[in-house]
C-alpha cells in the first residue's frame, strides 16, 4: 500500500504539496488528475523516493520511501532520460541488466505490440515512439508499483486509444498497482479504478471511477470540470 501522511513539499518559495493525505490500496489503476503545476509529478516523486517531503511521511508498504524503493517502484517519468547512442534493443538490454525483476519475453512481446524497431537508435526515433519506448521498459518490469508521469505525452492522438486498450494485457492487477498522471482522459478513463483529484497542491477529492459514472451521471472530464469549478 502507499500512504502519504500530512506530506508537503516546497521548493524554495513555491509550495508544490499541502499536507496531503491519501491511501493506494494494491490492485488498482488509480489516475491522479489535475491541471499544469496542481502538484501531480511532485507527488509521484514523493512516493518513488526520488525527492523528500517537506514535511510529512511517505510509506512504501510500511516503510519510509527512499531511493532504495526503486527496489519495488517501476517509475516513468515525463522527460526522456535514455543513453540517445542505444538502438532500442540496447536500451531493453540495459534495463534487463539493472532490474531483477524485469521479464524479456513481456518487453518482446510489448515491442511488437508498439511496432518498434529494435534496431533504431533511440536519438532518431519520434518523440511517439520514444514515449513508446518508455512504457515498454516500465511495464515490462514485474515491480508492485508503477508510477507513470503522462504515459501518452507525444503519442499520435489515433493510436492512443488502441495502445490503451492494449497496455491492460501487460498489466497484473493481482500483483501490481499502478498510478499514473495523465491529461488524456477520455483515453485512459476506461482503465482506472480510481481517480485522485488534484489542486494547486491539495486533495481535492478521491473517488472510484465507476461511482462517478453510475451515481453523478458524468464523464472523468466532467466530474474534473465541476469539481474544480467548485473550489474556485
């Protein structure tokens, strides 16, 4: 389980989080939502260990998350961070060379299902296909949680809908969570459980996917629009 406790975070005079408390349970496709700079990649990072809170704890199944938790977190982030001089295969070699729990026969598979070609640097793909690339390694990854900063960012918007319906094949939800940050919605609302709003560093509000559907009568992007119309 993931669990932020009353966790901030600033940097310098800016205050990215406000004291946000929230609960992952495991087995989930949570979307934390919200608009530019509401706090959403800083809280990934948070849970990743790849920054500290402020003030706050944030808990790993039960354990104080650190750059040790890498261990146990597949994390993608929004920017490109791959050696440009590696042809894809050498970029899925170095993965499986640093990561024990990374599975070969599901980046193989994913490659395929992405239509890369193994043999192209990774400096001369498309941004698409770079994105591509990024979810192939971080997926192929049998870690409990992954983490993904805008999965879709720079994918042709006519074959988002189909690698969404795609990724859930490359997913186990009996042993994995996945928390994703995304501005595609309309794509991606099909595959969450749960969505976690988000604004200008607060929690706004936590809800399942399917309640807002069968209860309020609206879309993710609606439900969003109303809520935040409703904090101004």
């Amino acid at each position: 389980m993931i669990q932020l406790d009353n966790v901030s975070k600033r940097y310098l005079t800016k205050k990215a989080l406000k004291n946000v408390s929230l609960q992952i349970e495991p087995g989930h496709i949570v979307g934390l939502i919200g608009s530019n700079g509401s706090g959403k990649s800083t809280t990934l990072k948070l849970i990743s260990g790849l920054i500290r809170p402020t003030k706050g704890t944030v808990l790993i199944d039960g354990t104080m998350a650190d750059r040790r938790a890498c261990r146990k977190i597949a994390y993608l982030s929004e920017l490109d961070a791959y050696y440009s001089f590696f042809t894809v295969k050498q970029t899925v070699d170095f993965y499986e060379q640093t990561f024990h729990d990374f599975n070969r026969e599901k980046a193989e598979e994913m490659i395929d299902f992405m239509k890369l070609d193994r043999d192209q640097k990774v400096k001369n793909l498309s941004k698409g296909n770079r994105g591509r690339l990024k979810i192939v390694v971080t997926l192929s990854r049998e870690a409990p949680f992954i983490l993904m900063d805008e999965p879709l960012s720079g994918l042709d918007p006519m074959v988002r809908q189909s690698i969404v319906k795609g990724l859930i094949s490359f997913i186990d939800l009996e042993k994995q969570t996945i928390v994703l940050t995304t501005h595609e919605l309309q794509e991606i609302e099909p595959l969450l459980d749960t969505v976690i709003l988000i604004k200008d560093g607060e929690i706004l509000d936590q809800r399942r996917v399917e309640d807002i559907r069968s209860k309020e009568n609206l879309s993710l992007v609606d439900w969003m629009v109303k809520k935040y119309e409703s904090f101004c």
